[in-house]
C-alpha cells in the first residue's frame, strides 16, 4: 500500500508498503483522511525511537474483518490493549503495560491507504459529521480528558497556554463547560480563531504572570512552556501537562514544591464525548484545517505543519 | 548577637550581628538549638537568592513579646503572613503572597542567639520533647503534609525516595499511617536507621523500576530523583516532590504526560500533628542526630552535614 513512513527523521513516501494483516479482533479500514499532529513531529525528532508508518488521527471505512462495521465509517481509539495486566484489569485499559499505539508504538499508523486495528476500539460516525472534521475526533478527545481529571466550574479561571491546533480544540472545550477563560497565545493568526469564537486570548507577551489562574493547560508543544506555566499558576493550582517533546531541557521544579503546585498529566480522552460535540455542533473544526494534501505529497504537508501561519494540516489518502 | 550569616556561598559566624528587632505581634526567642536542612545547603548554593541568618529548624525559649509565651519553650512556623492577601483569605496563609520565611526569604533565621518570630507562629512544647528532638517539629511537620495532600491506606504501596534527614521522617511518618512502605536510598548507613524501624527498605541499584507503585516521594534532594521516580511509579500515579534545589537540570517530562502520572509539590505542614507523634514517641528522632557544634562552629557543622556518614547536625546556639 501507499504510505508515510518515518525514516531517518523524516516523512517519506513509500509506494509498495507491505499491507497490514489483521490479527485476531482486528479490521482493516480504508483510510479516507488523516491529520498531522505535534506529535507527529515529535516523532520524527526522536520521540519514543518510532519507526513505521506515521499518523494516529483519521477517519476512514472499513473494508473487512466485522460484518457489523463493514462499509461504516469510522474513527478508532488509538491504543491496542492486552486486556489482562494489572492496568488493564483496574480499568486503566488507555495505560496496558504491553499496549501498542497507532502511529507511536510499536503498531503502523493512519497515513497509508489501509490501517488495521482491533474492532473494539472503533467508533461509528454519525452522518452529520464529514469526514474531514472526523479526523479532529481524537485530538479532540484529548481536550475532553482535561475535565475529567480536573474540577473545572464556571468560576474557576484557567488559563490554556498555546493556540495550536491541540489549544485551540482544549479552549473550545473548556469555553464550552464555562470558566473564566484565556487563551494565550504567540501566533496572532491562531489567536484571531478565538476571537472569532468569542473566546478571550492574549499574546503571551501581554500577559501578567502573577500566579493568580487555578488551572493552567500547557499545550504549546514546546518545553518553554512549562516555565511560563508555572508564573501564571496560582500556589496550589493545577497545572495540566499535555505537550510531549522529544528532547531534554533544564527545568528547576522548586516552584512545583515552594507552591505546591500540582502537575497533572493528560493524554487520550473519551471518544464519545468528542464525536458527541462535533455532532452538535458544539465545536467547530473545519475553518482550522488550513491544507489538505495528497498523501505523496507527505513530506509537503509536514514542512507545513511546522510553519506557524498553518493551523490543521489534513492528508487526503485517496487521492492519487 | 553571635549568628551564622549566609555569606558568599558560606556560613560565616558573625560575633556582632545586628540583634533582631521585633515587630508588632512578634516575640523574641532566645535560640537553643538549630538543625542543618538540605534547604540550608541549597540555600548557600544560590536557591532563593538568600543572604541573611541562615536556619528555619529550631528550638528556643521566648523571651520578650508576649506575656503568656515569656518564659516557655517554643518551636515555630517560618511562613510569617500578612493575613490579607488573596492566599490569607482563601485559608492558604502558608502561600502568602508578602510571606516572608525564617532564614529563607526575606527575615534572618534561627542560627543565632536571638530570634523573631510573630507570637501567633509559635507552639509551645511539651516538658517530654526534649530541646534536641524539638528541632525535628518543622521537617517532621512538613513530612505531615505528605498525607494531608494525598490519599494513603493500608493498600497504597508507597515508595520513599532518598533515605537522607527528610526521608527518613517521611518513612516514619508513612509507617505509622499504614501502607505498603519501601524506602529507598542510595547510603546503607542511612539505610540501616530503617532496619532498625522495622521499615522495608532497599538500596536504589537493586530496586525494579516497574512502575507499580501507586505513590513516589521524591525526597533526595537531587533532580535525578525525580527520573528514578518515574520509572518507579505506575501510570496514574501519584508522586509526591518534596526536594527543592538550586540548579536546572534537563529534564523531560513526556512521561508525566504519558502515564498521566499528577506530581504533586509539597512543602510546609502542620506542626500540631508533628508535636503530638513526638511527644507520643510515634516517630523517633534522637537517634537521627549524629553531631552538634557550637554555634561559631558553624562552618564545620554544614560540611559534617553534606558527608553521607552523618544524618542530622546540630548547632548548639547557647555554647560558647
């Protein structure tokens, strides 16, 4: 099959990549679109030593495997699970010690015609939602995550750190739930998404850092952002971790301790929520996709990503 | 007065340092014994940008300031509040945000024949704590916290991390609650005080880090600490950080995010519940001190007090 295959740090496209077999449980789906995330990136700089085909956010249809699911379209949740370790048994299924993960770990991803992964962990798509604003499901799932480890109310202020493609799906979530929001940002391109959205935002620049938000999200994608986390977070808030970066930086956590500050990690989300919103209408996806590429052109679509006046770089994996 | 001045990186002993003046509401406190804390240590190495009377961990007797205080002995907390900020009114007094803290920011510490301390920061000590043992309240009080911030039972499998003057108070604290307890460390001197409690322990090279343990306290002093951590606790888990240093040492923290792991920052705790256990003989201290210098012996005492043969040094402010 065709597909985007990390090699030596980059996206390369590959025409004969070997099709993927089904294990036992699986289907294989065609993949009709697929997203480049920070992640991906990431990746290709070294995080988790990866190698494999790329892409863990898409949207396609299966094309055998169930009979149940045969020609839905879907989206599917990205770790495949043991079913029997002791996270697995306790309910922490997303934390399996021997989990493979689409695109990241140990399992090819979505930037190919073809993909297989277990039935289970496939969601049907309502009508309602095309399949362009279905690639957002997952990382959008993410941001739905934040709520559920964090009390968050309409009178706790929060600060979401970052105005990419993952900040701007948390700040869409969190507005919706209702607190007292600022997005804060670098890019005033990306930062015009939340004016539009009657969102408040900032420039970083503009911001005071007086430690006064009860919860700060870092999704800048970027180490930096943990230390100006901490300025604006309020001794005993909660900070909500969700870039992960491939490299080391110096990083003194005595504000952690001085303040008390409590970290919290946060990666995928609950799936039904997210298919939920968008089916609603409650979050607006489409005017963040800034391109779509065919998926030879890979290499393209990723330079893109990386450069700042681009939001949602999609891949269109059916077109030739 | 005599004192142990933070100079240049030293202590350096003063004969005639200025005596302190008491504000309104303060007492003064006539110095018996002053303990070495790892944050001294840092302190000198730069953390807080101190300069100033060193030391936050004593006993002494009030002099002057308070009629019903005159004459008792007394230990006392080091945050000294303004009662009106925002963190005052929200019960969080000890983040104050015009805090000044004994001997590490902003007011000069217990090494030294006199102190001040406001009248309301002072617990007076039971006639079976003796002067020596009084001086472990404040670190015994933060290792309190631990359990006043997370939830620990007899199920919780709990690993403290560093087996130094902190630890070791932490494991004791730990035991007495109840839970499945190992402490690890890296000095079989200090290792053995453990042996002795009846406290499981380890050294660090022969502990599995499988991540299963449900809480990590992160008591080394030391950034590496905090990687030995991770891979030591469960994804979920709950890790306590306890050590504050000087330096920024490079760090990722893609597993927090990965393992949804929350850090949580924990620093000063409730001296009511550390006085009881001591006076209780639920936690034992005397054996912890390994040496005691004169106070003009200042220097001497901080450089016992970073050789891995000795756990916790004193300095006897009333000796000549």
């Amino acid at each position: 099959v065709k597909a985007l295959v990390a090699q030596g740090g980059r996206p390369v496209y590959v025409e004969e990549y070997p099709p993927p077999e089904p294990d036992d449980g699986e289907v294989v789906i065609q993949v009709l679109r697929a997203g480049i995330c920070a992640t991906d990136i990431e990746l290709l700089r070294g995080y988790m030593n990866f190698t494999g085909v790329l892409g863990h956010e898409f949207c396609g249809r299966v094309v055998a495997g169930s009979e149940t699911l045969k020609g839905k379209r879907v989206v599917a949740e990205i770790n495949c699970v043991c079913g029997r370790c002791d996270m697995c048994r306790s309910g922490l299924s997303s934390h399996c010690r021997d989990r493979t993960v689409l695109g990241i770990k140990g399992r090819d991803g979505a930037m190919a015609e073809h993909v297989c992964l277990p039935e289970r962990n496939c969601h049907v798509l309502p009508d309602r939602i095309g399949d362009e604003d279905a690639v957002f499901v997952e990382p959008l799932a993410a941001a739905f995550q934040i709520a559920k480890q964090v009390p968050i109310d309409e009178r706790t202020r929060v600060a979401v750190l970052g105005s990419g493609r993952l900040g701007l799906l948390v700040a869409q979530v969190l507005s919706g739930i209702g607190c007292q929001l600022l997005v804060v940002g670098r890019n005033p391109k990306t930062l015009e998404y939340c004016e539009r959205w009657r969102i408040n935002s900032r420039h970083v620049d503009d911001v005071e850092r007086g430690r006064d938000f009860d919860v700060v999200v870092e999704a800048t994608g970027s180490p930096a952002g943990f230390e100006i986390a901490l300025e604006m977070i309020r001794p005993r808030g909660t900070l909500v971790l969700k870039s992960t970066t491939a490299g080391a930086e110096p990083l003194n956590l005595a504000p952690v301790v001085i303040d008390e500050i409590v970290v919290v990690g946060s990666r995928c989300g609950p799936f039904p929520d997210a298919i939920e919103a968008l089916a609603a209408g409650r979050v607006e996806v489409s005017s963040m996709i800034t391109k779509t590429f065919p998926l030879r052109r890979g290499q393209e679509a990723f330079e893109a990503a990386e450069r700042p006046d681009q939001v949602k770089v999609l891949l269109d994996t059916t077109s030739p």
